[in-house]
C-alpha cells in the first residue's frame, strides 16, 4: 500500500496567544517532528473567541482523522466541542498554564513528547458534559470557583502564581451562598462554598478536586464544600494538591448521570475555567463515550 493511501489527516489548531510557552516555534516541531509517513498535516490560527469550534467542526466535516488543540484549557475546550459525537479525534499538545484535561490523559506536559503521543496515536472514547448547555470535559463549578474564574477573565497576567492571588483576594470578601442540589433523587439544601463538578480529576495544575473521577465511567462526580472559613481554606488547598481532598470532612462527594441547582441569587459559574457568567438555575449533564481522544489511558 503507498504512502498517499496510508497517510491520515491531522489539523493542528494553534491559539497563538495561548500559555506561557510562546517561545515555542510549534510550526517548525511539527514539520520536524510530526511522522509523515502516518500523517498529512495541516496548521490553523485561531483568530477570534469561539473560532476553533468552527475551525474544529468543518475539519469533522472534511473527514480529518485528528484535529489536535494547540494551547491552554480554553482553546482545547473550544476544539473538543467542536469535534464532539463525530468520527474525529481530539490530540492536545498542551501549551497553556493549567492543561487539565491533558494532565489527566497522561498527555507529556513537554511538546516533542507530546507530539510523539500523536506519532502513536493511541484512541479512547471519553464522556463529556454540559452546564447550562456549555460543554466542558474536565471540570465545572459554581460558586467561589464561578467567581475566581470571573476575576480570572479580567486579569492580565496568567499562569499559576496569578492565579493563587486571585483567589486570596476574592477569598477576603466571599461569602458561602444558599443553594439547593437535586442529585439521585435528593434535596441538599445548605450555604454552599463551591459546588464543582468533574469529569476528569482535576482544575489543572494537579489541583485535584475530585482524585477518583473517572472520566470514561458514564458518571459526574460532583463535589459540594459548605461554609469555609480561613483554617478550612487552608485544608482545602493542601487537600487540592495531596489528592487528599476525597477523605477531607470538608467535602461531600456524590456520583451521577445528570444534577440540577437552584440558587437563591444568581451565582457565577464557570465551564473549564472559562468564565460563562451568573445564573440562579442549573442543570448538568453528561453525555457517554461522546469524544474520541488520542491519549496515553491505560
């Protein structure tokens, strides 16, 4: 069989404003490092919000085997909408500050590594979920999270240290907010910290909110933290990056198909870390084995 009938198309979809890795000359590692023997490769910049999900979907629509999402946690959020119930796949090479999604599919945080994955190309079909109709594929949250990633959104500076005195800053002044959660058939109605929900284990940044999420189980994992105060905070945070969180006092977990929130105000809420605004009512859902990914899961 020759060459041209056993290539397949990838389409790398690159944010070049995307992470703190710039300096990076992507291009050239792909045309260096890319196995032209297995694939034909084509390179597109994103231009504005929201256009890799187009970029994404015409690529599906074209046949292409692989788009691959070159940047942070948004720009593989907007590629992997884009890709989702379709016969493509999503790769990540992960050029952003928290790479979420790629940490959890063991993606090499390093590019020729994680380039290298896709010179492999191993599939697995992952679930993916929705909060108020925006899909997400690692996490979601309301509350203290929704306002953290609002603040986020304004801010300037990225990365990790940024990201820490934002949420010191907002901590300050937050107060837990009332709220209702229908989960398998139950009313849980309290002051509500944060109100996250996981797909995959965790934020980014090994910030684990949820270490056992299994992210081809069928199940959200929804974790629920009461009123916080300063100690408390404290012990989430090391929880968070100890992966100790799951057997904390603090934290209530619960696993289900779909949940509902009703708030007695309106609440911000974040899909991915991206910032989608405040709303009183809920609804999260996943949806089964709907994306098809190139990852390293066992």
């Amino acid at each position: 069989m020759s060459q041209s009938q056993t290539r397949q198309k990838v389409c790398f979809i690159l944010n070049p404003k995307s992470g703190t890795r710039n300096g990076v000359d992507v291009p050239a590692l792909i045309e260096q490092g890319l196995d032209a023997q297995r694939w034909e490769p084509c390179i597109l910049l994103t231009e504005y919000a929201g256009h890799a999900t187009e970029l994404a979907k015409q690529a599906a629509a074209d046949g292409t085997r692989l788009v691959v999402a070159v940047g942070g946690d948004g720009t593989v959020n907007e590629v992997a909408r884009g890709l989702l119930n379709t016969n493509t796949a999503l790769g990540i090479l992960p050029k952003g500050s928290g790479n979420g999604l790629a940490r959890h599919l063991k993606i090499p945080l390093k590019l020729p590594q994680a380039l290298e994955l896709i010179n492999k190309a191993t599939f697995h079909h992952i679930d993916s979920c929705a909060i108020n109709g925006h899909p997400f594929f690692c996490t979601s949250g309301i509350g203290f999270d929704g306002l953290v990633s609002s603040a986020f959104a304004k801010s300037v500076k990225r990365g990790l240290t940024s990201y820490v005195q934002l949420i010191i800053k907002e901590f300050r002044t937050y107060f837990a907010q009332e709220a209702t959660v229908s989960v398998n058939d139950r009313e849980l109605s309290s002051e509500f910290f944060v109100i996250a929900f996981a797909n995959a284990s965790q934020y980014g940044n090994d910030a684990f909110i949820a270490p056992m999420a299994d992210i081809q189980d069928g199940l959200l994992d929804v974790c629920l933290i009461r009123h916080v105060g300063l100690t408390e905070a404290l012990q989430l945070g090391y929880g968070l990056m100890t992966k100790t969180i799951a057997t904390s006092s603090l934290a209530e977990f619960h696993t289900c198909a779909t949940v509902k929130v009703q708030s007695n105000v309106p609440q911000h809420f974040h899909a991915d870390g991206e910032y989608i605004g405040q709303a009183t009512e809920f609804e999260v859902k996943l949806f089964p084995k709907s994306l098809e990914v190139v990852a390293a899961l066992g």
